[in-house]
C-alpha cells in the first residue's frame, strides 16, 4: 500500500468521523411519519398495539399476513363449496387508502360471506364508498383539539377523549341511514361530525373508522386514551382476526443492511461523501492503471433457432395437444398483457371486452374461444386440430 492510497484512507475516515460527531450531538427529532407499521417505536407506528393485541382482542386467534387480501383470501376460498375456508374479521390500519381494486373486491366477497372488514384510514377507496353510498370529507393538519367518543347504548352521553396531535377531520358527510348504524362521532367546537359506522353489507359488514391515530403508539400509552381503542375494537365479533401487518399493495420493506444507513442523516452523509472520495479516488488513479479491453463479439441471438427446435422436437412427436396448449397459453397471456383484460372466464364479457379493444369480429373470437374450450375438454388432438386452431388464431391479428 503506497503513501498516497493511505493518506485517502486516514482523510476519509477523519472526515467521516467529524461528520458523525456533529450530527449525534444534535437533539434526534421527533419522527412523525404516520408508518403504521407494527415494528415502528415511533409516535404513528403500531408496536405498541402489536405487543397489546392479544389483550384488545381478548384472546382472539390473530393470523397476521404481509400480502394482498385478495392472494390471501382467494387462497382460502373454496371454489367447489362456494365458501371461505376463513371465518372471522380482517382489520386494516393505515393513513390512506393503500388497497389495490383487486383487493377490494375480494374483501367485499369476503364480506358478503358473512365475514367483518374493518378498515381504520383517513381516506377509503372510492369503489367501496360508492358502493355502499357513502360520502367522506377530509380537513387535514387541523390545529384544534378534537374530541372522539364511542356509542354506548346504556350510556347517554358516552366519554369523549382528547385528541390533538397528528389529527385531521376526517368524518362522513353523508351515509344511509336506513342501514347504516353510527357507532361513533367526533366533536371540534361543539359539533359533532360522524366517524365510525357499520354498513351491512350482504351477510357481513363493514366497520369504517377515520382515525387511525387512535390505534398508534402515542396515544395508546396517553393518558386513558386506549379506552377509546379498545372501545372502538369492541364492536369486532369474537372470531379470528385477519390481520394486515404489511403494505397493503405488497410493498415489503427492504431488508438491506444499507436501510438503516440510509434512514440516518448523519450515516446518510458520510456514505454519500465516502462514495465520493472513492469515484474521485478511481478516477485520478485509473488513467495509467487501466488495461486495453479487448474486444468481445457480441452473443448470437438463438433464441428463434431456440423456438423453431422445440416446435420441431413436438411436431415431430406428434404430441399435437400439446402444441396447441402451447398456443393457447401464448395467445392469452399477450392479451392480458397488452390489452389488460382478464382471461380467467372467456365469457361473453370477455369476448365483449376483446371486441371492443382489437377491432376483431365477435364471429372471429366467439370461433377462437370455442376451440379453446373444445381443446380444454379433450385429452387428444390432430393434425387438423393444429391446423384449424392456428388459423382462428392468426385471423385475430392481435
């Protein structure tokens, strides 16, 4: 190791020490990003309702999951019996509508089974308010006390909790009120604006909630304002908790060790300013170091030879269903890819839908997907089999 290379080394980690000794010193400010994650410590995670779960649920069996509800509910449907292999209430905890349609559609189904979906957001998804024909206004970063109760049947004038920090007024302007039960309310200068409800929904139902502050760690530990959250947990029935843990979208975290460096500002800057001393490093040590390179001759492209063998190797076996499951499987994954429409029922909507997207006949793909099915429901082809579905295919010009 030459003088050079080791005076870089003892200057870099000087100047990174300086750097991590003059931000440590400064007061670590408070982090008030609304995470609702269950391993964040910080005022708007949920460590603190992750570590209480048990005992707001009173012992309920909870299932935690980091997927979408739509792969882990449909996961456990049962399409022979028509019926989830799932019976209880999902819960979901977070600042806004983080839920893919996919998703929300399946927690509708889920719920039409005679299931509970809880959602505790500022913001819901726009299908599942139309849907049940409700309304939702939202004033944010108010700086007023804002005052939250739960109804209590025997109670006529139910106990109010005092929230302030990290709130907005978020409350539903407008519901049904020939089915729609309100089982809470909020209050800002003595009016009172709705929000929490039950919306039946088939042999289920909604619970909507609009604060989910009230699950985060701050105020949970202030003063008796878990009351309020196990309160407002109450009106969940006594059955297996489904619970969200993870992003809604399927967004997991990032497990690198550089997360933490990253997420520091201190660390931030010295791994910034290292990768800096060391490209300028390279660089004025490269000109006379770097060697000749030589020439590669790019790769041949034999993926058609590729292609053309294999259509060969079955061709040749006569294995002609297999050929045409090959087409098959071809020709629908390039229209959900590049047309966006679902393959899963080649019904008339589906016929509709590839109608309206790619100019085709409807005579022209009703004759396709009639050989489609015909192909699903026979165990053998022919030659003419071959012949005769390649060119419904090839007449589409997809």
């Amino acid at each position: 190791m030459n003088k050079q290379l080791t005076l870089y080394i003892v200057l870099l980690i000087i100047v990174t020490g300086i750097i991590i000794g003059i931000d440590s010193s400064k007061p670590k400010p408070i982090d008030w990003t609304p995470s609702y994650d269950i391993k964040e410590k910080s005022p708007l995670g949920l460590f603190i309702f992750n570590e209480e779960a048990e005992r707001l649920f009173k012992g309920q069996k909870i299932e935690k999951f980091n997927i979408t509800p739509y792969e882990f509910f449909d996961a456990k449907f049962d399409y022979d019996a028509k019926k989830y292999n799932a019976d209880g209430t999902f819960i979901a905890i977070s600042k806004t509508n983080e839920i893919d349609p996919e998703s929300i559609e399946e927690l509708m189904y889920f719920a039409e089974h005679g299931n509970t979906v809880f959602l505790s957001m500022e913001r819901f998804p726009y299908t599942l308010l139309d849907t049940l024909k409700i309304e939702l206004e939202s004033h944010h970063y108010i700086q007023d006390t804002l005052l939250l109760s739960i109804n209590n049947s025997t109670v006529s004038k139910p106990k109010k909790y005092i929230f302030k920090e990290a709130t907005g007024l978020n409350y539903f302007s407008s519901i049904d009120t020939l089915t729609t039960a309100v089982l809470g309310h909020q209050f800002l200068f003595e009016k009172e604006y709705t929000n929490y409800i039950s919306v039946p929904f088939g042999d289920g139902k909604f619970l909507l909630h609009t604060q989910p502050v009230a699950f985060s760690n701050f105020y949970l530990l202030k003063e008796n304002n878990h009351e309020y959250a196990e309160k407002a947990l109450g009106y969940i029935p006594e059955k297996t908790i489904y619970w969200n843990t993870g992003s809604l979208n399927n967004e997991r975290i990032s497990g690198s060790p550089l997360r933490f460096i990253l997420d520091q500002p201190a660390l931030n800057s010295a791994f910034l300013l290292a990768l800096l001393i060391i490209v300028i490093f390279i660089i004025f040590n490269a000109k006379r170091k770097q060697r000749i390179i030589p020439e590669i001759a790019p790769l041949k492209n034999t993926t058609v030879d590729f292609t053309k063998t294999i259509g060969n190797l079955y061709y040749q076996e006569g294995n002609h269903h297999t050929i045409i499951e090959k087409k098959i499987i071809y020709l629908l994954e390039k229209i959900r890819s590049e047309y966006l429409i679902d393959t899963y029922s080649l019904d008339d909507i589906f016929i509709e839908k590839l109608h309206l997207k790619t100019g085709n006949t409807v005579e022209d793909i009703q004759k396709t997907v009639h050989l489609i099915k015909k192909h699903r429901h026979q165990f053998e082809s022919t030659e003419a089999d071959v012949i005769e579905i390649n060119k419904a295919i090839e007449k589409l010009k997809l």
